[in-house]
C-alpha cells in the first residue's frame, strides 16, 4: 500500500475516462494529458486502461510499504526517491519504506504517476476516474489528502523494468502553445472577421482554468447579430465554446456534457495534452487544420505510442 | 419516408464529432425524431462508435477516427434517416417515471413565493405541477439530470437574479418555463417548491440513471412521513422505483 505524506495541490485518481454516459449527463473525466498518462502505464508495465495518480501544480508525497516499479511522466515536478531527483518520463524502483516526493512545477502543470498493477480504487460505471464536482469515483469522489492509503492492483500488461522514454517521445511544454483546431459546427454564426480573429489573436490563458477547461483573455470574438447562444446541445472534449462575452473556452476532460453556447471550433484531439499543460499566464494561439490533418497527427501518436509499447 | 430533409444537416464537430441536426427549435416533435435516430444507432452498434448523445434537436455521435471513417458513418445515418417517422399523434408515452415529491414547508422554502407570484394557492400550485408527465428531451449539467418540458403556462415565474449558493439535492425547483430536479447540491437560480428523497444518479443502483431521454416524469405529492420512508430505502438500496412502460412494439423496462 502506499501513503499519502503530503496531498499537493490537486491530486486525483484518474484512468482513460468514464466513456459511454455522456447521454446521461456523465462527464468523461479522466487524465487530462492523455500521452503522458499513457505513456506512464506503458513505462510501469501496466494495461492501458490502469488508473494512475495525477498531480496538479505543487506535487504529493507518497510512502511505498512495498517495493514497486512506478513511472513518471508529464510536467516535471522534481520528484526526489529518498532525497536523489529521479528523471521524469522514466519507470524505476522505489524500495520497500521508499518516499517518493514532488515539489511545485518547473514546466507544465500536471504529472502522472503510475504503479505496476494500477491505483486500486472502485470501478464506477466502468473507470476509476474521479469526477470531483459530483464526488463520483476515484478515491471517495475527492482529491487526496495527507494520510489517505493507496492500494495497488495485481494486474500488469507485461513484465518491466527500469526504462527510459526516448528524447524524441518526450513532448515538451513551452509557454506559448499552438492549438490546431477544426471549425464547426456553429462557426457560421460568427462573421469572417471574428473568424480571422480568432485564428490571428494571442489569447491567454486566466486563472480560471481547471479540469472542466480553460478560460482564455484576449481579443473578443462576435457573432452575427446579438445572439450567440444555441439551443443547448452536446459539446465535446476539446471544444471551443463562445459565450456572449466572446471570450474562448475550451472544455477538457470535467466538461458539462451539454450546453448552450456556440462552438466556433474543436482543437484536435492530439493537442488537447498540450493544452492540459497549459498554465495561467501562458500564450495560446490556434491554427485552422483539416479533419484530415487531425487523423494523420492520431495516427502518427499511435504509432509512437505503440512502438514504446511493444519495446521492453 | 424521407422526413423534411432540408431541415437536416450534418455538421463535424472534431474529427472525432458528428451532429446531426434534425429542427431549430425544441418541440416535442423534433425531440421523438432525435429518440428515434438515437435507439435507431445503438440499435445498429456500428464498431467505433465511442457514444451516441440525443440533446433538444440533435444528436451527436463521437467515433474513433482510425476505426470508423466519417463517410462510413455518414452513410449509415443517411440509411437510418430514411427509416425515421413522424411521431404518431396520441401515441401513449414509452415509459413513466414516478417521482415522489414532499412539496412545501422547510423542503420546499419557495412555494409560497410561487403560489403568490401565479395568482393560485400553494395546493393549486402542487395540483398543477404534478397533474401530467413532463417530456425527458434530454440530460445534461450533472449526470441524471433531466431537462423537462411541458411546464403549465400559469406556473411559469421567471427564474431568481440572485442565485442561491446551495440548493440541497433533490430539490424540485420552477425557474422560467423550465422544471426539474437537482441531482447534486449546487447554486441554482429555480424557485424550490419541494424535495424528492429519490437520487437521479446512483451508482450503485442495477438502473444507476433514474431517467433517461425520451422519458417522462411525473411528479406525486407524498407527506413528509413519506419523504423519510422513502428515503430511508433509498439509502438501504431497497426502494422500488414506479414506472409505467407503454408497450408499443418497444420492449417494456
């Protein structure tokens, strides 16, 4: 079992998501950077579905009663085993009593750690992920706190040891990010202007961002006419939602399933990571990119991610 | 039949979204083509397809690019849209969820305020507000939580401009012409009338959605003895939830 030391800022079990609800007003939730969450699975040895620790910002602190293989990816934390830094995007030991603790952020702003076995928590409806805001899954609905224990499951994908992440398969996080987006489906309700606008503007990201997405500051985006509201209907993970303020929000992984405002746009599904490592402050820009240019980027993360996997 | 096809369109949402858009408006008309088109694709079970989402007019399929191509898809709904019919005037509803409500006094702290804003008496208000089934046209804000139609005009009230801060779950609130539940505490901008001891979501429940879309609701006025009964077994997991299920040529629940 492990023990919580210290909580962090945000810390929550998460797995790929509580997919096939969303009919019912059931929000996927899940690990907000997908790559690094599956990249830290494959390193662990696990399946890919495994549920993981993701920290937010400021690190926890963990005690290990056993000896496990963990693996860290995504922004880096300064994780330290037993006071020596361990290197990020990497799977290693930590030994039976070890303490592996994170501390504030240097780059991005979350980090996933994963056992061998995966996090062992309840399944509800299918997943482990926590969805805070209705305190569904994960560990009691809730992020972790100091004293919280933390089981650790039996199934593994294939056996492991200490690797690396290759330095090209390490996605880095820069405070200007470039979002490809494809338009639609309600992009006709705003003018060519707002449509440049959008695709031209420097927009930053404000401190009310969190899992349900983020909120953008820059130059306003109008519709045609007064209104920009819809009639409510589904918004998915990566939309780009425009309220009549004409502020950008783009929803990630705690998204209300439905809504009323006008989507100008998706940003693709392989960018969503690097959004999710996004911090306030940070510079977003959105390049127009086809649905075909979207699935030539899925396949080729595919392709690398499967080849890590196969590796051992 | 083919059913108005100019009045549907298809649009991309991602490359893994596609809407289709079957009306402008929300009309209960729309809505049962959205339910038919829906059942129509999870009918199908087309390999991946991640999730099929019936909102107000439309309904969106999320798919997996690298297993189902967009064309691929297109195609079937094409075929399925073929296969839509008008909703037939007087068709009994599919299937009735009975929901208890313990309406009033500290439950429902805003009924008073309602019953002096519509001009009838606290019982007329209750009288109105459970004399038919609403329309489930679709969920969404939290999970189970129904969006229901078919409010009575004289209960209409505009909704609050200071929102509370907590509305405690399961309350029953009336906010402009809309009705409905809260599944979970949150702010909310609904009048309250009353509390319903039932939980839309319960995940440990064999049905953990209380209700789905295409569903209706129909509100029953319980005393507050009845309120605690009940939620006591809600709690022991033994409640038995009423529903009635109209049998026409659709399997009952």
């Amino acid at each position: 079992m492990i023990t919580t030391l210290q909580q962090g800022d945000f810390t929550t079990i998460q797995d790929g998501g509580r997919w096939g609800y969303q009919a019912y007003g059931m929000p996927i939730a899940g690990a907000m950077d997908r790559y690094a969450y599956r990249m830290a699975n494959i390193l662990a040895g696990n399946q890919e579905n495994a549920a993981v620790i993701e920290m937010t910002d400021a690190g926890a602190s963990f005690k290990f009663d056993e000896e496990q293989l963990v693996a860290v990816c995504g922004a880096d934390m300064q994780g330290k085993l037993g006071g020596k830094p361990i290197s990020n995007w990497s799977s290693f030991f930590v030994p039976k009593q070890g303490e592996l603790r994170f501390d504030a952020v240097v780059n991005g702003c979350r980090a996933y750690l994963a056992v061998r076995g995966g996090i062992e928590v309840p399944l509800v409806l299918g997943s482990r992920s926590t969805y805070t805001r209705a305190k569904i899954g994960g560990y009691e609905g809730r992020a972790l706190r100091q004293g919280d224990v933390l089981y650790v499951g039996q199934s593994s994908a294939a056996p492991a040891g200490p690797r690396r992440l290759p330095s090209q398969c390490i996605m880095q996080y820069t405070p200007e990010v470039n979002l490809r987006a494809i338009l639609g489906p309600q992009d006709k309700m705003f003018t060519s202007n707002a449509i440049q606008t959008f695709f031209t503007s420097t927009y930053i990201v404000t401190g009310q961002s969190d899992r349900t997405g983020y909120l953008l500051r820059g130059p306003k985006i109008l519709p045609h006419g007064k209104e920009a509201d819809i009639v409510s209907d589904a918004v998915g993970l990566g939309a780009i939602q425009i309220p009549s303020n004409g502020m950008p929000f783009i929803v990630t992984a705690d998204h209300q399933t439905t809504r009323g405002f006008a989507k100008i746009a998706y940003v693709i599904q392989v960018d969503l990571p690097r959004l999710s490592q996004a911090r306030t402050g940070d510079k977003i820009r959105f390049t127009s990119v086809t649905e075909e240019a979207a699935i030539e980027a899925l396949q080729h993360e595919e392709q690398i991610v499967h080849t890590i996997a196969r590796q051992q | 039949m083919n059913v108005f096809p100019q009045d549907i369109k298809l649009q991309m949402a991602g490359e893994y979204g596609l809407v289709i858009e079957l009306g402008a408006v929300i009309s209960p008309d729309i809505n049962a083509l959205v339910l038919q088109l829906t059942r129509l694709l999870l009918e199908n079970n087309r390999c991946g397809i991640l999730e099929v989402v019936p909102t107000y007019r439309s309904v969106t399929v999320y798919f997996d690019p690298l297993l189902l191509s967009r064309e691929a898809l297109t195609e079937l709904i094409q075929k399925l849209l073929g296969q839509l019919q008008p909703q037939e005037i007087g068709c009994l509803p599919s299937r009735v969820v009975y929901i208890p409500v313990c309406y009033g006094g500290v439950l429902g702290p805003d009924l008073d305020f309602v019953a002096k804003y519509t001009g009838l008496s606290a019982r007329e208000v209750v009288t109105a507000h459970t004399a038919k089934p609403y329309l489930v046209y679709m969920l969404g804000f939290t999970p189970g939580f129904p969006y229901l139609g078919g409010l009575p005009e004289k209960l209409v009230v505009p909704r609050q401009e200071t929102p509370r801060n907590k509305v405690p779950a399961g309350s029953v609130g009336i906010g402009g012409n809309q009705t409905g539940f809260y599944p979970i505490e949150s702010t909310g901008e609904w009048w309250l009338i009353g509390r319903t001891p039932l939980k839309a979501f319960d995940p440990q429940r064999s049905n953990p959605f209380l209700v789905a879309a295409g569903d209706y609701v129909q509100f029953v006025d319980i005393g507050i003895d009845d309120y605690f009964t009940i939620r006591r077994d809600v709690t022991a997991g033994v409640y038995r939830l009423e529903v009635v299920t109209c049998n026409k040529g659709r399997e009952g629940e």
